[in-house]
C-alpha cells in the first residue's frame, strides 16, 4: 500500500505567488518524521524542512512552512513568493518509528513545480 | 548541514561489467547508509539499508547479488552493480544518517548509469 501520496504531479505558479504541495501518508505508528526534499534538474537531493509527529508548532525554514494536519494526516509544503529557482521536483517523504539513524525514508512520487516569471 | 560525497557522478560502462558507486559522509560518522535508485521522472526507490559492520537489508525485489552493498567504515558505503545490463540504467542515489542530528538524511549528488 503506497505510504505517501502526492497528488498534483505538476504545477505551474505565477512567479511571487504562493503556492501548496499537497501530501498525505498512512502509517500506524505514533512516532514518525515528515520531510520535504527539492531535487532540481541537476538530481541533487535539498532537504527543505521536517516535521517531527509530536511536534505541536508546524514547522518554518524560511519561505516554506509545512502544513500538519495529524489527524487527516495532510503534511503540505506551503511555499511563500515563490522565485524562478524554485522550478523543481518536490517529493514528500516519512520516516516511521522512533527517531533513529536506521529507521528508513520513504518517499511519495513526486512534484513538479514550474514557476512562470 | 552534514556533507555526503558520492562518487562517481555518471558512468557509462559496458553489458556485463561491474561498476562501483562510492558513498562518503565527510563531516560525521553514518552509522546508517540508504541506496535509492530513481527511473526518470519517477520517485526514489529505496534499494537497501547498509549498518556500518554488518550485512546490508535489502528491500523486496531487489537482488542481492546484482546490488553489492558494503559498509566497510563510518564514512563510506558502497553500492557493486555487477554483470551490469542496459536496464540497470539509472539514477543512483545514497543517503547518510548519523552523527548529531538523526532527524534528516543527506543525501549525496547521484550517480547516473548508463549501460551500453
């Protein structure tokens, strides 16, 4: 059963505009950790931000905020004045179980986000 | 953030050799190494799970003996594609957990394959 779900396999945003990448995940653990990578055309992988289970505030690094919704199990990246060099892949993606160095990172299909100037 | 070099970043290599992806962690010690493979435009597919000193995890479907994974150290990994055929053509991808923080994985710059 797939784990992570990225619905919206390809967006284009106005330049400036904000914009939302949704994610929902199905686990049955209480502990897990959401993450949000961009990989650009050149294929490298850029963690964004992470979202722990237990994490009451919903996290901010910059431009982005992750949307957590544990009970509907939504975890959105929300972009704010989305640039040019924001034209990526963006892929969701859930640790399950107790934070830990061997705990696995799953990921959803992907986004593809295109920003129009 | 941690540093993971993975190296080489393309290889073009004959049907039937073998061609060897290295994985490093520069700046901290990865008691845990992930290798993910990555079809065009599709998402990552966690391949295996190498612990420095033991035996690799391999996910289902993937062959243990055509991905051979070695965690010799805390710094390095790497990934053995042997006897190599044209659909083994791909983007690999290695990531690192460890140190300080266990929270995100670094990940290193990709291999990308090409079998002829």
């Amino acid at each position: 059963a797939q784990k992570i779900t990225q619905t919206q396999p390809g967006m284009f945003v106005q330049e400036k505009e904000a914009v939302t990448l949704d994610c929902t995940y199905d686990t049955s653990d209480q502990s897990y950790g959401l993450f949000w990578y961009k990989q650009p055309s050149s294929g490298e992988m850029i963690f964004l931000i992470y979202q722990g289970s237990y994490d009451e505030q919903n996290a901010t690094e910059g431009r982005y905020s992750l949307n957590f919704q544990k009970a509907r199990k939504s975890a959105n990246l929300v972009i704010s004045a989305s640039q040019l060099g924001d034209s990526a892949m963006y892929f969701c993606a859930m640790r399950e179980g107790r934070r830990s160095s061997a705990s696995k990172i799953i990921f959803g299909s992907g986004t593809r986000l295109s920003i129009r100037p | 953030g941690a540093v993971v070099s993975q190296h080489p970043s393309w290889v073009i290599c004959k049907s039937g050799t073998s061609v060897k992806i290295e994985c490093r962690s520069l700046d901290f010690q990865a008691t845990t190494m992930f290798w993910y493979r990555q079809f065009p435009k599709q998402s990552l597919m966690l391949m295996a799970t190498s612990n420095e000193g033991s035996k690799a995890t391999y996910e289902q479907g993937v062959e243990k003996d055509k991905f051979l994974i070695n965690h010799a150290s805390l710094t390095l990994s790497t990934l053995t594609v042997t006897s190599a055929h044209p659909e083994d053509s791909s983007f690999y991808i290695c990531s690192a957990r460890g140190g300080v923080s266990n929270t995100e994985a670094f990940f290193g710059q990709g291999t990308r394959l090409t079998v002829v």
